[in-house]
C-alpha cells in the first residue's frame, strides 16, 4: 500500500457535535434528509470533504436501504465523504440491552458495506447515568463498570461482529473507554489478542482517560501499547493538571496543540507501527466543528508526514485499503 501523506490522509469530521434531534424535537434518523444536508453542508464548509457518522447523530444501523440511498446522495450533493462510522454507548455486553445492541450491531455494518464504508468503530461503554447526565462535563462523574465475568461473552459477541465485518470486507475498531474492558491499554490489548482477527483492532482514543479526574496511565505508554494494534484513530486532547498529594485532578477539553497529549510525537509513532487508518477528529464543548478544523489543520501543517517514503512499521492488525486523495 502507497503510504499516506499530510495531503491526502483521510481526516473525518466527527458528527459529535451535533445533536441527535432537531429543533421540533424529531430523531435525526427519522428526520427528512433535508435535514442530515443541512448538517453535512456546515461540515463542508468547515473544509472537511470526510465525515464519521457518529452514531449519536444519525444511526444509519436503523435507516432502511432506500433512506441510506438518501443518505448517501445528500453527502454527494454536500461534497462529503462517509468514511468511517462510530456506533457507541451500544454495548453488546450490556446485562438489559446486550441481545439489542449486537444486533444493532449487525445491522451497522450491513449499513457500511451499503454505504462503501470500510471502517467501523464499536465500543463497550453504556449509556450515561443520571447523575453523568447532571455534570457540566460527564467524565467528571463514575460511570458504568464492565464486569470481569463477561470477559468471555466480550471476546464471543466481538469476534461474531468481527467475522461479519469481514464477510463484508470491512475492519472493526474497538474504541477505549475508562472503566471497560478497553479501559486500559493492557487490557485493550489482551482483548483484540483472544479475538485474534486481523480485521479487528483498536480505536486508541486515549483522550477518554487522560480526561479522567483520577490518577490515570501516562499517555505515552497507552500509546506504546496500543498503537501497533490501531487501525482508526479518534484523536482529542485534553489540558490536565495534578496534585497528588491533595488526591486533586483536573482536565478540560483542548486543541490538539495544547493538550497534555503531545500528537506530534505520537503519530511518529504510531507510523512506525504501520498506522494508516482514517483519523477522526473529535472536540467537546463550545464550537466543537470549529475546534475539529483546526485539529485537523493541525495534522495536515504540523504532525502528518510531507511525503511519501518515510519510514513505515508493519501493523498487527489491518488497515483500511483507503489509497484516494482528502484534500
């Protein structure tokens, strides 16, 4: 495969920031497609030709085949690319939903082949608590945590979604999240080892735990660990101070520059591992689009590689075939 450059590595427009229902209060996914142009043409004009459909925006795992055809002439007609699709807060683990959710799983991925989008990101975190949903910033607050004894259901339902990804041609990645059994990068690991298919991997979206108001992992050895196994990126920063002798911790949301997370030297070696997966922007709080372009600016002038030619590892899972041109 040609390696990617800064000109031409897919960079996706998180849908993160907007809402799943309109002004009138209807689901987005039940919404007329005027409305999904609408929020593709502000993405657009934010300079992205790429999009990852967040799930919390638009659920194309529920849409039927004629409203995906819709879909998809909209992103067209907008000038954006669905790349890749982030389905979360599904946990096929769930003890109330699981059964629901893995379907809903399934039905995800038919949606992606249909839609000609390679890669699909699955996580393991439930739905927020009340008391979450209270915080101005919900890290702030524990949430839900897996149980060990379902370690084993885990790896069974993941690996069912991985052998349907791939009779589809399609890559799973399995995005970290505090408190899963994708909370840290040793057991992100373990887990995509006993699923043990070159089509599943992991979304290192180590920004969830540097957020966390608690004594965390140092980013640099989440990104050792878990970046040879990386095949889609969620990429966010976050400033983060500490006082542990008060037991005192602290992070909010920041641009990718001035965060605690250095991505420069993080994509140096993420490349070396092999990485060539689509990345995806993501931002919380305040004009979140906005914040999103400027990470990705960041990356094309700063941190992604000039060139062709540049050193470039062997990864341990696979990567998406994606060879086009993002401007």
């Amino acid at each position: 495969m040609t390696s990617l450059t800064a000109q031409n590595w897919p960079i996706a427009a998180a849908a993160l920031p907007f809402p799943g229902t309109t002004a009138n209060g209807e689901s987005v996914t039940d919404a007329a497609p005027d409305e999904w142009a609408s929020t593709l043409t502000e993405i657009a004009d934010a300079g992205f030709d790429r999009l990852d459909v967040t799930d919390s925006w638009l659920r194309v795992g529920d849409l039927s085949e004629g409203r995906l055809d819709d879909f998809a002439a909209v992103a067209r007609e907008a000038g954006v690319v669905p790349t890749s699709i982030s389905a979360i807060r599904r946990s096929v683990i769930d003890h109330a939903n699981g059964d629901e959710n893995l379907a809903y799983s399934h039905r995800t991925l038919d949606a992606a082949a249909l839609l000609g989008i390679e890669t699909v990101s699955f996580g393991l975190h439930q739905a927020l608590t009340v008391q979450q949903q209270a915080q101005l910033w919900f890290w702030t607050m524990d949430g839900h945590k897996d149980d060990p004894a379902d370690w084993g259901l885990a790896v069974r339902r993941l690996s069912e979604l991985g052998r349907h990804a791939g009779e589809l041609g399609l890559i799973v990645s399995l995005e970290m999240y505090e408190d899963t059994f994708l909370g840290t990068a040793d057991s992100a690991v373990r887990l995509v080892q006993d699923i043990g298919m070159d089509n599943v991997g992991l979304n290192p979206d180590i920004g969830n735990l540097v957020r966390l108001h608690r004594p965390i992992e140092s980013w640099w050895d989440m990104v050792e660990k878990t970046l040879p196994y990386a095949n889609f990126w969620h990429v966010k920063n976050y400033a983060r101070d500490e006082d542990s002798a008060r037991g005192e911790y602290f992070a909010v949301p920041a641009p990718m520059q001035h965060g605690l997370i250095d991505y420069r030297r993080a994509f140096r070696y993420a490349i070396e591992q092999g990485f060539q997966g689509v990345i995806c922007v993501e931002n919380y709080g305040g004009d979140g689009l906005s914040v999103c372009a400027d990470n990705r600016d960041y990356l094309r002038r700063h941190v992604l590689p000039k060139r062709e030619g540049y050193a470039l590892g062997t990864s341990r899972v696979r990567q998406p075939r994606f060879e086009g041109g993002a401007s």
